[in-house]
C-alpha cells in the first residue's frame, strides 16, 4: 500500500541526508501514517483509514464528518 493519507493527501518527498563532512546523499522523508478507526454515527457504521498525526489534530478539533466532506472536496477520498 502507498503512504499517503487519506484525509490530506501527504505523501513521501525527497531530500538529503548530509553527512559531517557536508557529503550530501537522497533520502526519503515519509510522513507519520496512522491506521485508526473512526465511528461516523450519521451512518453508525466504522471506517478505516490511513491518516497522517496532523489530520488526527484536524479530527479531534472538527470531527471527523467535517474532515471527511472536506477529503471528498479536495478529492482525496473516493
């Protein structure tokens, strides 16, 4: 599976690991992926998703229905 979060969209990017002596090397810097279960009580059903710390702060202030509309917006859930 891909590390991407579901709710924002963060994903790996690229940049360097350098060394004492200024050596400069690619790396990967993933993001901090989460899988956790929410409960939606309009539809009182559990969902599972693959989200990133930062979107759980963005769930724990909004909610998760209003983090999930705005996913469906921005078009990172299907």
């Amino acid at each position: 599976m891909s590390r991407i979060c579901d709710l924002t969209g963060k994903k790996a990017i690229g940049g360097n690991s350098v060394s004492h002596s200024n050596i400069k090397t690619k790396r990967k810097f993933n993001p901090n992926l989460q899988i956790k279960k929410f409960y939606i009580p309009e539809e009182n059903d559990w969902i599972t998703l693959k989200v990133s710390t930062s979107a759980l702060k963005n769930i724990n202030k909004k909610g998760i229905t209003a983090c999930l509309k705005e996913a469906l917006d921005k078009g990172f859930l299907k």
